[in-house]
C-alpha cells in the first residue's frame, strides 16, 4: 500500500486521503471468521478429547473451512501489498513494537496450526482421501487415537484464534491519529463479531452442505460429493441448535460492546467526538444503525430467538444476515476510521 504524508491538516483544502481499500475489510471479515471457527473448532477438538462423537459435521468440516477461508483473506492482504515481490521480507526480521510484524507472524503460526487441523480431518471427512494417501490416515489416527494429542490441538486453535480475532481489532487501534479506531475495545468487539460471524458461517454450512459418505474419486470425487451434498436432507438438529445459542450469545455481547465503543469515543476527547459522529449520525449513520445494529444484530437476535422457541421454522436468513452484518462492521470501520482526524480547539 502507499500511503501520502502531508505536514498539515485542513480539510477545506486537503482531501480525506484513503489508504486502505476493499481489500482490508475483506481481509479482517475473513480473518474474524476463521478466529471465530478456530475457536469453536478447538472447543469441539476438546469435546471429542473428552469421549463424543469425532465425526459430527461440525467437528469435521470446521477445520477445513477455516483453512479455506484464511486463504481468501491473506489472498485479500497480497493484493493490498504495494511491493508484492517482496513480501518474504517481513519474515526476515521481527520488531516487537510493530503491531504489523507480529500479526505477520502471528498469521504464519495460525496458517501452520490450521493445516495441520484440516489434514487431521481431512481422512474422515473425505474417506476416498483416506484410503489414497494412507500416510494421512495414518497421521489422523495417530492424532484423533490420542486425547492428549487432541486436546492439545484444541488448545492452539482456542488461544491462536483468541489472539488472530483480537489482532484484528488491534492492527487499527494502535494507530493514534485516526481518532475512530483509537479506543481498546476494538479488540474484544472484533474477536466477539469474529465467533458471531464463525458461528453462523458454520450454520449455513451445516444446512446446506450436510454430512453425507464422499463418493470415489480424486478431484471428479470432490466435485461430485460437493453437488450430491446439496441435497434436501436436513442437518444434524443438534448441532444447528448450539450454534443458534452460541450465536444469541454473541450477538448480545457485540451488541453491548458497540454501545460501549462509542459511548467510550463520543466521552473521550474532541477528535474522538467528531469521530464518533461520522459513524453515529453522519455519512456512515446508515450503514451502522440500519446494517450492522439493525439487520447484522437485533433482527438475527429477534430471528434465532424465536427459532429456538419453535415459534417460527428454522431458516438460515439469522445466519446470512450475521454474515452481512460483520462484514459492514469492517467495512464501516475502516473507511470511517480513515476518514477520522485529529482535530483543534480553534475550529474543528
């Protein structure tokens, strides 16, 4: 990325100057995700540690979606990259007080933990794979065999996708000059829409991609089991269920966090004031109340509530409009945050 560094500050002369573009809110959305199914996978990881079924589908396939995705959102971070070619440079050096040199090396221990949970499961949940590559069946057993081992897988993805959600938040909180993201609950609001988000991604999964046998087959196989899976069947109820609860639960802690972010901005200085304005009642007001508060938190809430409570069927709408809705929470924070500055007494 390059960025244009000014030494004043007059926005009737000085346009607003935008450094970050798509490529980041897809690549945070992306990264919440995959932190919220880290974790959740790593409570599974633990549960079957502990005797229950390893062959749910969310057991199963949270890993290998997780892995999936963490691709798309360092695909998204390559192409924000000015100087492509030289990315390996980061991985030359490590400065503890660069938030950008440990989230690099942070993501490098989270891609190695992901891989080596999704080819633990690979065997299981494509049993053609199994028998083909017998030396992953083998690496499986030798892991799911294993409570120790297991637990121990479960824990590292627990506290590396504790740490990729918090990261999230913490790359823009360290950056002072812009008032909007300087506030230390950016961290725990985005690891919190991060499990919101790992949950319902893994409720659309469960319904529309059911656990079912792979059939034969390499690639041909892969691609026929992914279209014969999109069937009619229903999805394990059970695990659909604790993935609403889950659900509610952080929708409702995101929902007081955010209250908390801006009550903490709009109590803070003045350039944290005007900040707070740009996503409360100005240019982004729409985006924040109508789709991140409205249709990203309280209509899930109201949705999967009554779902639970058998007063509605059971859609995956809550689960698609949680997805929207994180997604809008990065969106909104990044552009309004670029847009936000430090402002003076004399006259804003």
């Amino acid at each position: 990325m390059l960025e244009t560094t000014i030494t004043r500050s007059n926005p009737l002369v000085d346009p607003s100057l935008a450094v970050w573009s798509w490529e980041i809110p897809v690549y945070l959305f992306a990264g919440g995700i995959v932190a919220g199914m880290m974790i959740l996978g790593g409570l599974a990881m633990l549960r079957i540690a502990k005797g229950d079924d390893p062959r749910t589908f969310f057991s199963l396939h949270t890993p290998l979606f997780a892995f999936m995705l963490i691709n798309v959102g360092m695909g998204a971070l390559f192409l924000d990259l000015a100087h492509k070619l030289y990315v390996w440079r980061v991985y030359l050096t490590f400065q503890p007080d660069s938030p950008m040199s440990w989230g690099s090396w942070v993501l490098l221990v989270v891609y190695g933990a992901l891989m080596a949970s999704a080819l633990v499961r690979l065997p299981q949940a494509w049993p053609w794979l199994g028998r083909r590559v017998p030396v992953l069946q083998t690496l499986s057993d030798a892991i799911t065999g294993s409570p120790g081992r297991m637990r121990l897988l479960g824990w590292a993805n627990i506290l590396l996708g504790a740490g990729l959600g918090i990261y999230t938040g913490i790359l823009l909180n360290t950056m002072v000059a812009r008032p909007l993201w300087n506030t230390g609950l950016l961290g725990p609001l985005f690891l919190v829409s991060g499990l919101s988000a790992g949950a319902a991604a893994m409720h659309v999964a469960s319904v529309f991609l059911p656990r079912r046998p792979a059939p034969e087959g390499m690639l041909g196989g892969a691609i026929s089991a992914l279209v014969q899976q999109l069937g009619p069947e229903p999805p394990e109820r059970r695990t659909v269920d604790t993935l609403i609860r889950a659900d509610i639960a952080f929708l409702a802690i995101e929902l007081v966090l955010l209250g908390l972010v801006v009550v903490n901005l709009q109590t803070s200085s003045a350039s944290h004031a005007v900040a707070a304005a740009l996503i409360v009642s100005g240019p982004y007001a729409w985006a924040f109340w109508g789709v991140i508060v409205a249709l990203g938190i309280l209509a899930p809430l109201a949705l999967q509530w009554l779902e639970l409570d058998h007063r509605i069927p059971h859609t995956v709408l809550p689960a698609l409009l949680v997805l929207v809705g994180g997604f809008a929470l990065r969106w909104v924070m990044v552009n309004a945050g670029q847009a936000s500055h430090i402002v003076h007494a004399a006259g804003l």
